[in-house]
C-alpha cells in the first residue's frame, strides 16, 4: 500500500510541476525571440562546435575511473599481484573465507 | 467507513497542500532566505534585504521571475526531457514528506525504509541526467563529477540514516519503517550504549549531505571558476527555477530526515502540547541548516580526488562502523 500511495502522491506532483512548466512556455513564448546567439553552445566565448561539445555515453563515468578505481587498481597491482604462487593462494583463501562469512551472516543456506 | 472513503482524497490534500508541495513551497523559501542571510551574515555581508522584511521574500521574487522568463534550449538539446525528469524528482521529494511525523496521516509499512532510501536517489539521478541532455562540455563534466561523488556520498547517507532505523527496529520494534522510527528515535537517546552510535551516524550523515547539496567543500560539480555552473549551465528560465527549487527541497527534507531519526523529533515535548511540538522541530530543523551553512561558509572548495578520498576513507568506514555495531548489539 505504501508503494501504491508514495506513488501516487509522486505522481500528482510530477504531473502538477511538469503543467506549470508548460504554462511557463506558453505564457513566455509571447514575448520571446529566438535568435541564433541564444541557442548557441556557451565556451566562456570559445568556438565548439556541436561535434565537440557532444560526448559519448562511455564518458559518463570517466571520472569515476580516473579518480577512483584506477588509483585503487594501481594501488591493488602493486600489493597484490606479486607473481608469487603462494600469493594468490592466500588471496584466493580469503575470497572463499569472506564468501563463507558472508553466507553464514545472511543466515545459512537451508538444508534438506 | 468514512475515513476509508476519505482517505484517496486526504492523500491527495496532502500531496498538494500540507505538507506536499504548498507547503514545501513556503519552506523551501524561508530556508533559501535564511541560508543566504545566514552565510552573509558569516561572510560579514548584508545578505537579501531589498525584497519583503528584511528581504525574506527575495527567493520568492527570484521564483517568480524564472518562471516568467523564456526558455533556452541549445542546439540539440532536449526540450520537454530535463522539465519531466524535474518534475518526476520534486514528486519524489514530495512522496518522502508523507512518510515522515509531520504528515497529518503518515504513509508506512514495514521496511518502507528501502522505498525512502530509492526516493531519495531520484533527485541526485535528476540532476546528474540534466548535464548530458545539453550539448555542453561543461555540462558532462559536471554529471560526471557529480556521478562520481553520488557512489560515495549517498552510499554514506543512506548507511547513515540505516543506523537509527536498525537500532529503534531491533530494540523499539520500529519494523525498518522511516515513520516508525521517526516516533521512536528519541528513545535512543536514554540507552547511553548507543549514544555513541547515534553521535557517529550523525557527523556521517550531516557532511553526506553537505555533499549531496553540493555545497561546500563538496561544489566540485558546479564549481562556477572551472566549469561555469556544472550540469545547469545550459539552463535557464523555469527549469532554472526547478533545479533552484529540488536544491532547496533537498535541503528541508534531508534536514528534517535527520531531525527526526538523529535528534529525536519532538523530544522532549513527546507528550506535550502540539505547539510546543512544532516549535521544537522548527527548531531543531533551523539548528541542522545552520550548521550545513557554517560548514559552507567556514570551508575552501576540495578536488574531486580530495573529496573522494575523505568520503571513501572516513566516512563510508565510520557510518559503516555504526551500522555494524548497531546490528550487533
């Protein structure tokens, strides 16, 4: 029920805000001029093209990359990833142990 | 009978009146208006003073005249789709307020905590969606900051606020609701065990949502002297006045979140009369946005590796901390 309600009520308002966004355009468009400088892309006074202002979808999370999994993953190489065959059985070992504990807290797997 | 009959009809009162969208109208204008008197002031500024008694209806006039301004939309970029996806997040923000004490009929069920939690992402989705519907560099760049910000810090307010929910569930039988929690969180607060649990979640949960404002130290998105104004910079008239709005929304809703699950609602007036009640959250509400506010004021911009690393490094592992204890204990 809750969902149903939440749900609703988000409903009301998304309808209610979208229809004064388009009364906001009906009522502005009176007075408005298009002209090319308005719809132009803003480069603090540089030229772009559309080209170059568009980015692909792959860009979205670059930051995230950047900042954040590459120093961890440069970090982890180094730490980690020394060669040794006895290394990756001890990581391997704890992989497994933390699966086990994981499984144990989230209460077991029934049995039969 | 009747109150059943009733009941479609008072949700849909709430939802427009109190505390739906007039009402957070009203609210989200007094905060704007005392967060930048207040930030003036610490700034040693005059602050809004022009418009109404000492300028208290400034952010309305500002309002009002992005709403009545034209609409630019750049080349190729989406007309109606950034309207709709802020509407959808004031909506959002608006279903938060009816599962909290201040709804005269409080929507909850239990673990309707998760159904809380998913509302409160959809603003941060909003305004991360915003900077790739134009055509801008600085627009992507500021999504992209934001996306990056957004895995840590609603990772640490969502496990903030998750601490007095699993407290006031296993030991009050709040049932993982935000409501019931609401109701009983002032209880935590007389079991001197988990005081310090309550302490901790409250810093994580204060400087996430520091973040999730996108105020100081955390405006790396929109940081105005390298990327104009982040994912809103191709934005203008009504839509302008609809991130400002969803800022300022996000601002008393989370505030009063962490009024009622961290500072115990209307303690210690649980039983006293309404308007000491009310006075009381008022109150308590005013102290949380004066804090956020010095923390703005007080606090140079950090780098977004900066940022990241004191999220990941302290935060996340603090409130981490406090949840784990407390479903422990």
């Amino acid at each position: 029920m809750v969902v149903l309600e939440t749900a609703v009520s988000m409903f009301i308002v998304t309808l209610l805000a979208y229809g004064l966004y388009l009364y906001s355009v009906k009522v502005t468009k009176s007075f408005s001029r298009k002209t090319r400088e308005k719809v132009l892309i803003y480069a603090c006074g540089e030229d772009i093209t559309e080209k170059e202002a568009l980015l692909a979808d792959r860009h979205l999370y670059i930051t995230i990359w950047n900042e954040v999994f590459k120093p961890l993953y440069d970090s982890l190489r180094g730490k980690v990833h020394t060669g040794i065959l006895n290394d990756w059985f001890f990581w391997m070992f704890m992989a497994l142990i933390i699966a086990y504990a994981v499984i144990i807290m989230l209460g077991g797997v029934s049995g039969y | 009978m009747v109150i059943e009959i009733l009941k479609p009809l008072m949700l849909v009162g709430e939802t427009l009146i109190y505390p739906g969208i007039l009402f957070s109208f009203a609210v989200a204008i007094f905060t704007q208006w005392f967060r930048r008197k207040a930030y003036a002031r610490m700034q040693n500024r005059m602050g809004p003073t022009y418009t109404g008694l000492a300028g208290t209806l400034q952010p309305f006039a500002d309002y009002v005249k992005l709403f009545f301004k034209e609409d630019i939309v750049v080349i190729r970029g989406y007309t109606k789709l950034p309207a709709f996806l802020l509407a959808l997040a004031i909506g959002a923000l608006v279903a938060i307020l009816l599962m909290l004490p201040i709804c005269p009929y409080s929507v909850y069920a239990p673990y309707d905590i998760i159904i809380a939690a998913y509302l409160l992402i959809w603003p941060t989705v909003t305004l991360a969606a915003l900077g790739f519907l134009t055509p801008s560099p600085y627009g992507a760049m500021g999504s992209s900051r934001l996306l990056t910000l957004t895995i840590a810090y609603e990772v640490a307010f969502i496990i903030s606020i998750l601490t007095p929910v699993v407290l006031a569930s296993r030991i009050l039988r709040a049932q993982y609701s935000l409501y019931l929690t609401s109701i009983y969180s002032w209880l935590l607060w007389t079991n001197p065990v988990l005081i310090p649990l309550i302490i901790i979640s409250l810093l994580t949960a204060i400087i996430s949502l520091q973040c999730k404002l996108l105020d100081k130290p955390f405006d790396i998105p929109e940081a105005e002297q390298e990327i104009v104004a982040g994912p809103f910079t191709e934005y203008s008239g009504p839509k302008l006045a609809f991130i400002i709005f969803i800022h300022d929304m996000e601002q008393y809703v989370n505030s009063l979140i962490i009024v009622f699950l961290f500072l115990g609602g209307v303690a210690p007036f649980v039983e006293g009369p309404l308007w000491a009640q009310i006075v009381t959250v008022i109150v308590k509400y005013i102290i949380v946005v004066l804090v956020l506010t010095w923390i703005k004021a007080m606090v140079a911009r950090f780098r977004v590796d900066q940022a990241i690393k004191m999220l990941w490094k302290y935060i996340v592992p603090l409130s981490l901390f406090a949840l784990i204890v407390s479903s422990i204990i």
